[in-house]
C-alpha cells in the first residue's frame, strides 16, 4: 500500500450530484452515439440501473461468487500467480477500509494489468491537475500489475483488490463513497459494479475494448456482461469497430463514444522524449539498415536466429539490434553462443556505448532494459516478441517510429496490432521461413519500407487526443465537486 494524500471530501449525498439526470435519462457528451436496447426501443426511467433487477445469469454469478471466493485457495498449489496474489490480498480488507478517510468523494480507478494501468496513467495525470484536492485510488488485479505500479505510483493510494464477494464489494463501497469508478479496456467484476450502482456511483469504462472471437460475445457471457455494462453511465471505446461490437454483438443500451487509446498519447510521449537519446544516436551512427527484434523470448528467437545468416548475406547494409525481454547473463551467454555457431559477427550494446569497434559486428546484443523506445528510433523495421507466447507486446512503440511492424500469431491482446495487419502495416509471422521471405520483401523495396512505416505511426498519432476524450466523460460526473474549475480547492 502506498502513501496516501491527507485529504477528505465532504460525505457524498445519496443520489447523484446536481447536475445529473437518472441513468437512462443522462444526456452523453457531445459526438456519442445513444444505443437502443436490443429489442429496438430506448429504456424507459422504470430500466435505470440502480432499479433494474439482475437478469438470470447475473443472479446465477451472484449466488456462486461466495462460493468461488472460498475457494480459491484450493488453486494455490497449481498456479504461482494465484498463489502471490492471495498472499498480496492478506489483510487486504483491514487495509482498505483504513484508508477510508483519506478516500471519501475519491475518482476510484480498477486495472487489471499493466496494460491497463498504463492507459490508467495519462487520466490519472489529467485529473489530478484538473481536480487537484479530489483523492484518487487505484485497485489492481494481478500480482505483475500490482507490482508495477509499486513501482510507478501515480495515484494517492493503490492496493490490490479483493475478490468479487458481494458483502466486501459492499463494505467497499459504503467505506470510501467514491464520486467515480473507472474501469479501464475491459475486465470489470460484476458485484463491484452491482455495489457501485446500487449506491448510485457512477460508473465509467475508458479505452474500452472487445474482441471479434471474444468467449464475452458468446450466449452466457453476452448475457451475462449485457446485464452488466447496462449499468454503466458510460463506455469510452478504442475505436469504432468495438462501440459496434459493444452495443450491436453484445447489445449493450448505456451511451457508447470512441475515445480512443489513451496508451498511444502515452507511446507518443515517450517517443519523444527519447529523441536525444544517446542510445539511438550511437545506433544511427553505425550507418546502414536496422531491424530491429524487441522484447524476444526464446519461441520469438528460434523464429529468427536461422534466417540471419541469409537474411545478412543478402543485405550487407543491414544491422540487426536483438533485444531480450529478459537479458539475464545466462540467457545472454546463451545467445552469444549460437551466435558464434552461425557464425555471425556480434557485439553487446553495453560494449557499443562504451567505445568498442563495431566493425565487425551483424548483431548488437541489448544486454539493458529500458532502452528499447530510444532503440525503435533508430530503426528500419522492427518485430516485437511475446506473440508465440501470452500475447505480444508494445506494438506502437515500433510504429510510432515509423516502422511496419512484424509479430507472431499471438496478438489477440493488441487491438492496434490487429488493425495494424488490416492496414497492410503490421504482418504475422509463424515460421522462419514467413519471416526471411516477408523481411526480404521489404528490405528489398526501400520506397515501400518508409511508405508502409509513415502509415504505421499513423495508426498511433490518430489516438493523439484520447486522454481529454476520456476526460470528457468524467467531468459531467465530478463538476462542482472540490477541485473542479467551478469549485476551485482552497
């Protein structure tokens, strides 16, 4: 748990703030699409979501929540993530409820990973320079996510979140009278919603998303989460394709706008600030090409190490920057390794930045973390790793740079990887040979390597704007609050 700002608000009253009309009746920002229901017609004030009964399987999670609660420790042997998440939430329910009264009128914001917490992040900031004395917690999901933002804070408080029981969902929303809960992408656990709404808290998704073959579009779950997005006040949409597959696959009926990505404005920011980096210079000075092979794990790295030769035989101009997700000395030393075997010529970045000869090295070793956005700068083309595994990574840091962008099957967890493929400008790879021959193509067409790279980073600056987007849904809910423009903090 974090340190929390010594501030409290005065205690919320029952109902929602002057200003606001009953949910169903609350008019949306400018530009949102409103949604009738899924029979065609619009809910009527006796549907709004602090009276509407819960729907079958609603009811059904409700009544086996409790259950699948107390046992989830029966799963702690099978699974080392479980297993650090419930020793996080030891205590959890005494700590939250201690930071009560720093709390009270707090915007409260739920992240299921680090994903999710970064596209958190940009809101956050925005916020806290707009309501500067309004509280602001974070709850998190997963022991990665948790443990990321500890060491990023950028709320006044942050713990884990407990799971879905209806009586501490309850507990917690009574203790900390929260103005706003926020989701963020798309996971959100129903009797945390059902607490917020029956306590007329209204309730919020940003940089919503949802995928074609989602199981969520499937009969039990689109019942299931129809019965509970109904209860927002509001969805903020990646893009236009999910507001469809929100309201018209799933048939979602509270207003829907495309707000976009706020992680691509965070993307954006960092490309910038990385432009004086001494890391992309000494990268650029070496002349020539660049590929550029991010954030790898072994699957990623068997996928390429067979073609380099080959692939560096046909481009002599060509450098390739390797850069594992984890540089541990071990897997380093392992690299190196079949790197010599190749044999192809190698050198780490640590050496590189130090002054050593590069002459004679086809592959720079990133032996660091937190380089690779000053890295992508300096590049050609770029694959980025983990899509033979979980899921890939940062695809818009490559694109941002102006690359067309190579990954592996594995990108149903990047909305912008796949609209990126629909583009042109982001290709799959499943086999080493896909990848020298689609590499080749584009190396051997340096017009279609900067065109295909220029649409690329367009994918990421249309999402410049999507934080006062998102912004523009959470002010009708605090204005007037302490530490809003028409209110201003003492």
């Amino acid at each position: 748990m974090f340190p929390q700002r010594q501030a409290s608000l005065p205690p919320r009253r029952s109902g929602l703030s002057d200003g606001h009309h009953p949910r169903g009746d609350r008019p949306g920002p400018a530009g949102h699409v409103a949604r009738t229901c899924a029979q065609g017609h619009p809910m009527s004030p006796a549907e709004t979501a602090s009276s509407r009964p819960c729907g079958p399987w609603l009811r059904i999670y409700r009544a086996a929540s409790p259950v699948l609660c107390g046992a989830a420790g029966l799963g702690r042997p099978f699974s080392a993530k479980l297993a650090t998440g419930l020793d996080g939430r030891r205590g959890l329910m005494d700590r939250l409820l201690a930071a009560a009264p720093d709390l009270q009128g707090c915007v409260w914001f739920h992240v299921t990973s680090v994903g999710e917490y970064e596209q958190a992040r940009p809101v956050i900031a925005a916020l806290k320079g707009e309501f500067p004395a309004m509280p602001i917690a974070v709850t998190h999901y997963s022991p990665s996510g948790w443990e990321y933002a500890a060491k990023r804070p950028c709320a006044d408080f942050h713990d884990y979140l407990p799971l879905d029981h209806p009586r501490d969902m309850r507990a917690l929303v009574a203790a900390w009278n929260p103005a706003l809960l926020v989701f963020v992408k798309f996971d959100c656990w129903p009797n945390q919603v059902l607490a917020a709404d029956r306590a007329q808290v209204p309730v919020i998704l940003l940089a919503g998303s949802l995928q074609p073959g989602s199981a969520r579009l499937k009969p039990v779950g689109r019942a299931l989460y129809r019965d509970v997005f109904d209860r927002f006040a509001h969805l903020g949409v990646c893009t236009a394709e999910d507001g469809e597959r929100f309201t018209r696959s799933m048939g979602v009926r509270c207003p829907v706008t495309v707000t976009g990505d706020t992680r691509g404005e965070q993307v954006i920011l960092r490309f910038e600030a990385a432009a004086a980096g001494e890391t992309s210079a000494r990268l650029r000075g070496l002349g020539g090409r660049i590929l550029v092979l991010g954030s790898t794990w072994p699957p990623d790295e068997k996928l390429w190490l067979p073609i380099l030769p080959p692939l560096l035989d046909s481009y002599p101009d060509l450098r390739v920057v390797l850069t594992p997700h984890e540089p541990l000395p071990q897997r380093l030393a392992e690299l190196e390794s079949v790197l010599d075997r190749a044999p192809i010529g190698h050198l780490r970045l640590s050496g590189l930045m130090a002054g050593d000869d590069p002459a004679a090295a086809r592959v720079i070793l990133v032996d660091s973390i937190g380089r690779l956005a000053e890295i992508y700068r300096a590049g050609h083309l770029a694959y980025v790793g983990g899509s033979f595994t979980t899921g890939v990574h940062n695809t818009m840091e490559p694109a941002i740079a102006g690359m067309p962008v190579l990954f592996g099957p594995v990108i149903g967890n990047a909305e912008e990887a796949g609209r990126m493929v629909d583009l042109g400008v982001g290709f799959v790879l499943r086999t080493p040979a896909e990848a020298l021959r689609t590499a080749g193509k584009l190396l051997a067409n340096p017009a279609t390597l900067n065109e295909l790279g220029a649409q690329a980073r367009q994918v990421v600056l249309d999402q410049r704007g999507a934080t006062e987007k998102s912004m523009a849904l959470l002010r009708p809910h605090l204005a007037g609050r302490q530490g809003s423009p028409a209110n201003p903090a003492p």
